[in-house]
C-alpha cells in the first residue's frame, strides 16, 4: 500500500470580498523594496476593472483575527490606493488562506511562494530583521538602512564586510548563501557591533570629511571598494593604531584616481584587484605595513 504524503501546512483556497476598511487592516508580514512602478500598473488595471488571478497568499490568526499577507505587497498597497478614489467600492480577491502560523512558518511559507521569482539579498534580509540581535541598532547608530538610501548605506555592505574580515589572505568577500548569511548574522553579538561601529567610524572620517548627508555617492561608499577598505581598516587598526589607520588612508586613498577607478571593478575577483592595488599604495614610502 502506497504510503500517504505527509502535508505539512494546509491552507484553504477561496474567494474574499474586500471593502476599503477590510484593506486596511491586511497586515504586510514579508515586505519586499516597494516599486512604484508594479504599484502603478497593478492600479491601472484595478481603474480599468480588471481584478487578480493570482492568488494572495495569507496567514489568518484566530485569536486576533487578523489577517497577514505572505505573498502579496503590491496588489495591496494598490488596492489601498484604489480605494482612495472609490471607498465605497469592493474587490474580489482570491486568496490561499493558512491558518495560525508562527512568524518562522510564515518565512518559510514565503521563501516557498517566490522559489520561482528572484528574491534580493536585500529583501531576504529585511524578512528576517527581527531575528538578527543587533540590526536594530545597526540602523539607528550607524547612517544605513536595509535598501539604503542617498543618505544611508545599505546594512547589508556592512554586515558582509563584517562577517569577512578575517579573510587572510583577502578572498574578495563573503560568498555565503542567503539563508546562511542570514544564520551568521544571527550569531553576531553587541561586542561585534561596537567592534563594527568602530571600524564604520574610522572609514567615516577617513573617507567622508566633509561630513556630507549624501555621502553614499562618494567612491569610498561603492559595492566593490567598501568591503575592501571596511577589511583593511579592521584588520590592521589594532597594529597600526586607529589614528595612523584613518589618516594615512586619508592621505593616500581620499581623492585617489585608483579609488574611483574601483567602481568599474565588479564581483570578488575585481574586490581582490582592488585590495591589493590599496595594500600597495597604503605601503608605499612608510616602515608601518598594511596587511
């Protein structure tokens, strides 16, 4: 006898009347960067009464009733804007409901539900935020944020430099998975934010004199030469000193043609290019060495 499959969460497929009130009590649970432009197509459609055939994915808590959407960011944030104009409309939906679960099952639920769609680095982060120990106050002391901003570097450039730092010889950066960074962030520890902080402050001021709010623009701030100069400031500020650190790559990497030239360098091989290149330039015409 054929043995029977196992299901692990059931959920309960069906369709669901939504006024304006209703809308605004769905609860984003998963959410994604927004884009504006999905936004607007999926509100034109709704202005020319086309309705969706993708179902919401939902997770309907019986103690609170509150409804949470797994699986469904845009089309509700449109709905919500639809109903701007039209509050005394409603909208059809279909949704597949699950019932009362965790915050991890939700995750998983979710991970599940996009297999098929790229998700970011970014957004796989911001999924998990509450469970990392110390990225609450990663992005209240330090000017970044899960997406960045012009004002605010991403977290994550942090984070990944930090978890790389050891790196001897320099391998270009981390080249964890998704979930595994994720589970390596999670082991991170406030002893290990203040050791980030420090090293975060050093780059700072180093590289950011003129104490611009803008400051993600500089060369210094870029996808390839952050990690690299965020790596040679906390592998050497203890046996070089942190003053010497900050003003000697001040003195030789601030306004350095090569520093600008790092942004066209791509990917860990280009990271490695450009590490050596300031190893070298840091080096050059002193008896203190950079490692």
């Amino acid at each position: 006898m054929a043995k029977k499959k196992h299901l692990k969460y059931q959920y309960k497929t069906m369709d669901v009347e939504l006024d304006k009130d209703e809308v605004q009590k769905l609860q984003i649970v998963n959410p994604r960067k927004i884009r504006a432009e999905q936004v607007s197509s999926i509100l034109a459609s709704l202005n020319n009464g086309v309705h969706f055939d993708v179902p919401f994915v939902v997770n309907c808590i019986g103690k609170t009733k509150e409804t949470r959407v797994i699986d469904g960011n845009h089309r509700t944030i449109a709905m919500k804007k639809y109903f701007e104009s039209h509050p005394d409309d409603t909208i059809t939906v279909p949704m597949n409901a699950y019932f009362d679960l965790t915050v991890d099952e939700e995750r998983e639920i979710y991970t599940k539900t996009n297999r098929g769609v790229s998700q970011s680095a970014d957004d796989f982060l911001n999924s998990y935020s509450d469970t990392i120990k110390i990225l609450e106050r990663l992005t209240t002391e330090i000017p970044c944020s899960i997406y960045g901003s012009s004002e605010r570097i991403k977290a994550r450039y942090l984070l990944e430099s930090y978890l790389s730092r050891k790196q001897r010889p320099y391998e270009g950066g981390h080249s964890y998975r998704k979930l595994v960074f994720i589970k390596e962030c999670q082991k991170l520890t406030y002893k290990d934010f203040e050791d980030l902080k420090e090293t975060w402050k050093i780059l700072f001021k180093a590289f950011n004199p003129d104490k611009l709010k803008d400051f993600v623009r500089l060369d210094a701030f870029k996808a390839t030469s952050f990690p690299v100069l965020f790596h040679l400031v906390s592998f050497n500020k203890t046996q070089l000193g942190r003053e010497y650190v900050m003003k000697r790559m001040k003195k030789v990497l601030y306004d350095s043609p090569d520093l600008h030239e790092s942004r066209r360098w791509g990917g860990r091989y280009g990271r490695i290019q450009a590490y050596l290149r300031f190893q070298s330039m840091l080096n050059k015409n002193t008896k203190k060495k950079f490692k």
